[in-house]
C-alpha cells in the first residue's frame, strides 16, 4: 500500500500524482481552458477573503495530506485563518476547509466518486466540482459523512457560495476563453 514517502518520492515528469487509500493516481498537466478557470476563481476567492482576512488559498500542486496512505493535491485549497496551523512549510497537514477540482475528460470520475469520498471521509467540509465543458459550479457540504449538493451553477447564472457570504462571481467570465481562438475545454 503506498503512502507519505512515495508520495514526496513521485517521479517529476509533468504528471500530478496523488495517492488515494493507498492507490496511486495520475493526470496529465493541466489544459490552458483549466488553467484559466483556475486562475480567475483563485483570484476572486483570494480577493474576497483577503479583505475580510478570512483564510488563505493555495493553487493546485499544493499537497494535502490527508494520512498515511492519502496525499492529494485538489485545483484550489482553502484553508480558513483559524485553521492555519495546519499549514506548514512543505503541505497542508490535514483537513482544509474547502477543496476545489475543476474536472477535464480525463479527470472527471476521479474528481466525482473518488476524490469526493476520500474528501468526505477525511472530513473537508466542502467540496465544489468547476466543470468548464458543462460551464457550472457545484457546491457541497459536507453532512453526516457525505457530501449533500447545496446548489449547481450554470452559466450565465452568478455563482455565491454559502462558504463565502457576499462573493459574487459571473460564471460567464469564468468561462470566457475568447482571447484564445479555437480553445476547447479539456
């Protein structure tokens, strides 16, 4: 069963690792279209709890360490400034607050069934799914163990999570990739 060391000891060869309840997962870099989205909503939710001193995000390839045998390493990682002590310099040493996955083809069972209930049972409390070839946000809370869909955002619709009282964000900036001719969500 793999673990800590393995995790740190991935190969460097342009791939995300992440180990789940022991198993070894890997995916491509990520798409430009995902870089994107990753980078606007970084921004908006950097921006919105920055003001109100509320926590602190970090961008994907960030580990979370989750125990011995489930190290991942979620698009967007919000860790609450009362919880702060879990960040040390290497990772995020348990539970953050909230973990974000914007899902590509390649990546979407993982980040639906199995990256959900490895999140669920290490007890994040929410969870949201950004799918930019479906052009939504969907935000869950965790409840009971499991995770419990607060509401699903589609664009043109402005996404406010529950999480964040008073952020607003257009899904359809999030989503506008434009300036790039010929891009395609991947």
């Amino acid at each position: 069963m793999l673990g800590y060391e393995d995790f740190w000891s991935a190969p460097d060869d342009g791939n995300r690792y992440e180990i789940i309840d022991g198993r070894l997962y890997a995916s491509p870099t990520p798409g430009i279209c995902h870089q994107i989205v990753s980078t606007r909503l970084q921004s908006s939710i950097t921006h919105h709890i920055d003001r109100r001193e509320l926590g602190f995000v970090f961008p994907s390839l960030t580990a979370v360490i989750l125990g011995p045998h489930r190290q991942v390493q979620p698009d967007l990682t919000f860790v609450s400034r009362e919880r702060r002590r879990m960040v040390t310099e290497r990772e995020i040493a348990g539970a953050p607050d909230l973990a974000v996955e914007i899902v590509s083809p390649s990546t979407k069972e993982a980040d639906r069934v199995i990256k959900s209930a490895a999140y669920a049972d290490s007890g994040i409390s929410w969870y949201w799914i950004v799918d930019p070839d479906q052009r939504t946000i969907e935000e869950y809370q965790l409840e009971n163990g499991q995770y419990r869909l607060i509401r699903r955002w589609d664009e043109p619709e402005v996404f406010e999570p529950k999480l964040f009282p008073g952020l607003t964000l257009p899904l359809e900036g999030l989503f506008d990739w434009s300036d790039f001719e010929g891009l395609e969500p991947v």
